[in-house]
C-alpha cells in the first residue's frame, strides 16, 4: 500500500489549517482519528510564540501607560490655571509706593522660578465666575482691609492677624484641588514672610513676643470656593461616571457583535459543554454593520438608563438637570458602541482589542478626570485633544458640578460626541463597503 493510500492516513497534526475541500466520509469501520493530548501539543514551540508575545506586550504597554500618567503629577505639572485676586484698597505703609495686596500679587505673577501654576488676574466676582464654570483650579483672594491689618499690628498691636483666603474647587478634583492647594498655601506663606521682614526691620524695639509675631504676620485661610454636595465622590462622581458610560458603550457593542455573528451563522456558540453552530446566514458586511448599528442604537437607551437609574436613584448620587443628564448619557454610550462597532468591522478578530486601547487603555491616564492634565506628561496632553474619555468626562463635569455651562465643558462635549459618532459611521461603512466590493467574504456559508 503506498504512502497516499486513503486507507492508511499518516495521523493529522491538529495545528495545521483545516482543509478547504471536506474529505470524503470514512467507512463506518474505519479506526476513529487519534486524539490530541495536551502533554503532547505543549511541546510545539509555535503554540507558545504568539501568545507569549502578545501577553508580554500588553502587560508592558498597560504598565507603562498608566503609571507613566500618574507616577510624578508633582513633577509633571505645568501651568495649572489658578486665580489671583487682589482687593487690597489700602493705602500704602509708609515710606513704600504701592499697598502690601500689590505687592504681593506683583510679587507673584513676577516669579520665574516655577511654570507650575498659571496665575490669572481676576477680580473677586472674575475668580468666583471661574470657579463655578471649573476653569481654575483654586483661587488666592487678598482682601480689602489687607495693608490696614499689617499696619494695625505695628501701631495698635492688634491680636487679630490680617488673611489672606486660600479657596478650592473640588469640582475639578480631590486631586487637582489638593495641588492648587498646595501652590496658593506656599504663595501665601512666602507673602507672610516677605512681609514679616519688612515688619522685624521697621520696629526694631519690639519685644521678642512681637517679634515672633510680625515675622510671619498673616494668617492662610483655606475655604471651599465652589462647593459640592455630600455625594459627589469628593469629586471623583464625575469620572466613575464617565468611566461607567464608556464601559457600556464599550461591552455593550461588543455583546451586540457577538451575538448577531453567533445568530447568523458567522461564530460558533459555546456555554460551558455545550457547543452550537447555526446555519449561515447569506449577509454581506454592510448589512452586518447596519444589523449591528440599529440593534446598538436601540440597546444603548437601556443600558444608558440603567446606568442613571443605578446611580442617581439607588445609590443617590448629587445629581441635577436630570432630563439633560439622561439624554448626555444615552449620546455619550451610543458614540462609544459607535465606534466599536467600526473598529471591530474594519479589524475583526482584533478588533475588540483595539477599540479597548482606544476607548479604555489610552482614555483613562488622558481624560484629566483624576490627575489633571496640567499634571501629566506631553504625551498624555496630546492624546486628551482627542481621547473620548476626556471629552466625554468633560460633559459629565459640567452637568454634574458647574450647573450645565457649556463653557464649562459641555459645550465641547456635545461637539465632540457628533463628531465621534460621524467619524465611526464612515469609518465603518468605508470599511465594510471596501471589503464587500473586493469580494472578501467573512465564512464559507454552512449548510442548514
């Protein structure tokens, strides 16, 4: 019997391709074909290249992605907006041509030494404007009766010491609240001591206890200048929301594409022992994509709604323009399925692990909705001018914080969520029309 002979078939290796053409049927005595065993197929090399490679690659690209975010925002961080506020109208001490609230405020916008704050000059009502619309970060507020405080410690001795207000904004940010924090604490207390100098040189009689207390003369008050309700997250609500209307969008398309390509015929269907493979389908790709698109379109308004339901009902998450937020919700998810569901037409098989890069990988340490964006690295910068997650986190904030301003973000977030949306529709369509045209076909049709 010669090598050929279908009666003696040298056994198959189970890696190799399946055929194109189905055998002939063997005679019904004929020995069942061995089985493959695992002890085995774990000693071919080419089973572990691909995998090994793959897994490698996506633990070090998620390490470096997102600790490279949030590993140094001290070190990273570069002009985040704070306000300055001068409303000093006292006169002048005497012997100096401008009132102590100038100087210092001169003093600061004047300092070189550091690119990590950019200080904006704005009056009392400017500062409170831009607090509420979430454009700075914190604000330094010098009062009126500032220059007559200092000079009341010299000449009356009084106990009360002048202030200077430090004010938050943990709208933006547990975070980036702490950090513009930070920097108007240290402005205000080199201000006390700058001052204090002053004070120590032009009195040189005074006791030690005087001394002590004009050399570092003011007192730094820090108070919430844009406040949050009770269950805001201390304002984190704003991101895990986002985070929660990416997801959805996210899974939600992916589900959806699973599903409609195991119904047609396109996918096997496997839950636990039991394994399935419906009759093919005669489809082309577009009308896949189309199939996928409507049903994502129609599922998203339940998820989207269960979202809010979830949040604003059971857990009573401090919420307010409801029907708005609804409405931001069910846009912001379906944008998402949008895009996925291009992604994963243009791509395939690994189409899911794109859209994941996009969506999830490369959105979180570039949404600026925890560590802020002054306080990242450039690359993260660039990617937040386009990353949904940013854009649709800046919406979410606006609603959720800053009473529904569009120049609080809002406005570009629903700019930005058209402009996905219409990007994924021609991207996908392109793509599909593209394949369907060259006549690349998804499977063989399956017999019913």
């Amino acid at each position: 019997m010669t090598d050929a002979d279908p009666q003696d078939p040298a056994p198959a290796d189970p890696r190799d391709p399946a055929p194109a053409a189905s055998p002939a049927p063997a005679p019904p005595d004929a020995p069942a074909a061995p089985q493959a065993r695992a002890a085995t197929l774990v000693r071919h090399p080419k089973l572990w290249v691909l995998p090994t490679i793959l897994s490698g690659l996506l633990a070090l690209l998620l390490s470096l992605l997102y600790m490279g975010g949030i590993v140094n925002p001290q070190g990273d961080l570069k002009n985040l907006p704070i306000a300055l506020v001068n409303g000093d109208t006292g006169k002048p001490l005497p012997g100096q041509r401008q009132n102590l609230g100038t100087q210092i405020a001169r003093s600061i916008l004047a300092d070189t030494s550091s690119d990590k704050a950019e200080w904006r000059r704005l009056s009392r009502a400017e500062a409170q404007d831009e607090l509420d619309s979430g454009k700075v970060y914190g604000a330094l507020v010098i009062p009126p009766d500032f220059t007559a405080s200092v000079a009341a410690l010299t000449t009356t001795g009084a106990a009360e010491r002048p202030t200077i207000t430090v004010l938050t904004n943990p709208g933006k940010g547990s975070l980036g609240s702490s950090l513009a924090s930070q920097i108007t604490t240290q402005a205000a207390h080199q201000a006390s001591q700058t001052i204090g100098r002053q004070l120590v040189q032009a009195a040189p009689r005074a006791t030690a206890t005087d001394r002590l207390l004009l050399a570092d003369p003011v007192t730094v008050a820090t108070q919430v200048g844009h406040p949050l309700g009770s269950r805001s997250g201390l304002g984190l609500t704003a991101f895990y929301y986002t985070l929660l209307l990416v997801l959805a969008g996210f899974m939600g398309a992916n589900v959806i594409s699973n599903g409609v390509d195991t119904s047609l015929g396109y996918a096997d269907n496997e839950i636990g022992p039991w394994h399935t493979r419906l009759p093919t389908v005669p489809i082309n790709r577009t009308q896949t994509l189309l199939l996928k698109m409507a049903m994502t379109a129609v599922i998203t308004l339940i998820t989207a709604s269960l979202v809010m339901l979830a949040c604003v009902a059971f857990l009573n998450m401090d919420a307010t323009h409801l029907p708005l937020l609804w409405i931001y919700s069910y846009c912001a998810a379906l944008a998402v399925g949008i895009g996925v569901q291009a992604i994963n037409a243009a791509f395939g098989g690994i189409g899911q692990l794109v859209s994941m890069f996009v969506f999830i990988v490369l959105g979180l340490p570039s949404s600026g909705a925890t560590v802020p964006l002054q306080a990242v690295p450039g690359f993260y910068r660039f990617l937040s001018h386009f990353e949904p997650m940013r854009q649709l986190s800046d919406g979410v904030r606006a609603i959720l914080y800053f009473d529904a301003r569009g120049d609080a973000g809002l406005s570009r977030s629903w700019l930005m969520i058209a402009i996905g949306a219409v990007v994924g529709l021609l991207f996908g369509f392109a793509m599909t029309v593209y394949y369907d045209r060259k006549g690349h076909k998804r499977l063989t049709p399956q017999p019913a």
